[in-house]
C-alpha cells in the first residue's frame, strides 16, 4: 500500500501553519476583527430587513414579524461566522497576514513537542480513516460558504515540515524549549 501524500500547500505571501487546521484551532485563533465581523455580519441582516421593507412599502410603516426576524438573524449569524471562520482559515494557510497566528502556532506545536505529545493531537480513529478525513476536510474552507464542511479530526496530515519547529527563531529563546530534532531511530 502507497504512503499517504496530503495535496500540495498553495503557495501564499506568507508563512504557512497547516493546510487543514482543525476546527478548534481556527476558532481558537479568531482575532478580535474576526469577532467584530461576525457582529457586524449579525447585526446587518435584521437591519437590511428593516430597510428593504421600508423601501417596499414606500416609507409607510409595515409591521415585520418576529419570527422573520429571528430567521433574519440566524442568517446574519451563521453568514459572519463562516467568513470569520474562512478568514482565519486563510491565515493559516498563509493567504493573508498571519505574523501572530505563526507566534502563536510555533509556541503552541513546540510546547507539545517537548512534552513528547504529537504536535496536532491523538485520535481515536484508525490511520486509513484519518486519510479519509484529511482528503474530505483539506482546503474545504474554500466553499464553506456553499457547504460547510470542518476538519473534526486530528490526523497528522498538515502540509507543513515538522522540522521547522526544531529550529530557534529570534526571540524564541526565552520561550525555554529544547527542542532536539529527532532522528530516525528513535
């Protein structure tokens, strides 16, 4: 049986942390503008439903019902997480400026590392599962908006070289990892 590649990363302007993130770690990494888009997204569809049926009545007072507000917000809310959610999915794959997401990431993975954990978490399911759950999930953040679909699973199947978090960036000193590389061996 042939070792299970994961499909090539795409080639961003900045600095790669996982092509499949699982769906914690993407919220986990929500900025504060994530979270105010998200608001925003929320708060705009009820409003644009006040306006459009102001603007169909031709500005006499029309009653919307409750129910279509609520369905109004759902909208607006589920709307503003999934492009939060792509947003920051777009960061780990280095699409779009991530400096503190790599900071937090490279912590995150080495503090696990020299822990003797693996970097991405353990799953309970069998490998060729995980194969499947890394092909089904892998770049599914590019039609959330059509389909949402999550990686739930942990696998280690991330499109990122591993090697990188043995090396010591500047300012990482203080951080207290002594990391050593593994070898084949071990």
């Amino acid at each position: 049986m042939s070792e299970f590649k994961n499909v090539t990363p795409i080639k961003g302007e900045y600095e790669l942390i996982d092509i499949d993130p699982h769906f914690t770690r993407v919220v986990k990494y929500f900025r504060a503008s994530d979270y105010l888009r998200w608001a925003l997204f929320t708060a705009s569809a009820p409003l644009f439903l006040v306006w459009s049926e102001h603007i169909q009545s031709e500005g006499k007072s029309r009653k919307v019902s409750p129910r279509t507000f609520r369905i109004a917000t759902f909208i607006g809310l589920a709307s503003g997480f999934i492009f939060s959610y792509n947003r920051s999915v777009q960061r780990f794959q280095g699409i779009v400026e991530n400096a503190p997401e790599v900071t937090k990431d490279r912590y995150e993975i080495k503090s696990r590392l020299s822990k003797g954990l693996k970097p991405y978490g353990d799953s309970d399911l069998a490998p060729w599962l995980q194969r499947v759950a890394a092909r089904n999930s892998t770049y599914s953040s590019t039609f959330t908006h059509v389909f949402p679909w999550f990686n739930l699973v942990n696998h280690e199947y991330h499109g990122v070289d591993l090697k990188k978090y043995y090396e010591v960036r500047e300012g990482e000193e203080k951080w207290g990892f002594d990391l050593k590389l593994p070898t084949d061996e071990e």
